[in-house]
C-alpha cells in the first residue's frame, strides 16, 4: 500500500513539473519566424512590457512614431517613450518594396499618449544588416473610431 501511494505522489509530481516543460520542448521544435516578423514582434512586446534593454537589442537609437500629424520620439537608450504601445496586437504581414523587406504591418494595434488612446492599422519600419533586422519607426496608417 505504501508502494502504491508514493507512486501515485511521484506520478503527480513528474505530471506537475515534467509536462510543462514537455510543452516547451515541443514549442521550440516549432521552425522559427522569419527574422524580420520576429525582429517586430519582439520590439513591440519589449516596448508594451517597456523592457528597455530587450528593446536596445531590436530597435534603432531614436524611433520616429507617427500618429496621424503628431509625431513622438521611442529612446530605448534613454528609457524614454513620449508615447506607449497597448498589448496586445495583431496580424503582422511583410511589407516589401521592389523585393526588398522594408517593414512589417501589424493589423491592430493601440498606442497611448497621456489619457488618450490611438487604434488602428501600423507599419513597423525595418532597416536591415547583415540578415538583422531593426526597427527604425511606426507609422499609424489607419485608424478605428
């Protein structure tokens, strides 16, 4: 009987600690996003986390973002963002010009500076070099009442 319940106490403790670490290796063996659409994701999760040096790693010194007419500065050196991103957001797709990537857009996203919120459709400008991608702006380029 004692036999039994210890193995019934291991049997939850492996289910407990061993299976989420199971799903992990299993999501690692998931082929990786293509460089660029990683590269924006990232920038974007570190930025609405404001994870500044996550962000240094994927975004430029200063990063223009435009909404509308007003423009704002993104200094991941400086820890400083006139304006913040909202996760989550969605939908990122290519954007390529004569062949080459240029930038990513991501379908919905919200941006916030002071009390008011932006929604809309975005473009993550991207500079690459040597096969690494950097955001160097955001352009809102639609917006949702």
């Amino acid at each position: 009987m004692r036999i039994r319940r210890s193995a019934i106490v291991l049997g939850l403790v492996l289910g407990v600690f061993v299976a989420p670490l199971a799903a992990g290796a299993q999501q690692a063996a998931v082929p990786n996003q293509p460089a660029h659409i990683e590269a924006a994701r990232t920038f974007l999760t570190t930025w609405g986390h404001q994870q500044w040096d996550d962000l240094r790693a994927v975004a430029s010194d200063k990063v223009m973002v435009t909404l509308g007419a007003e423009s704002y500065t993104l200094e991941p050196g400086a820890q400083k963002s006139d304006v913040r991103v909202t996760l989550p957001f969605r939908g990122l797709s290519t954007v390529r010009t004569d062949g080459k990537i240029t930038g990513v857009t991501v379908e919905e996203m919200v941006f916030k500076v002071g009390d008011r919120e932006t929604r809309g459709r975005a473009v993550v400008d991207l500079s690459e070099d040597n096969g690494a991608f950097r955001v160097t702006g955001v352009k809102v380029t639609s917006t949702q009442p």
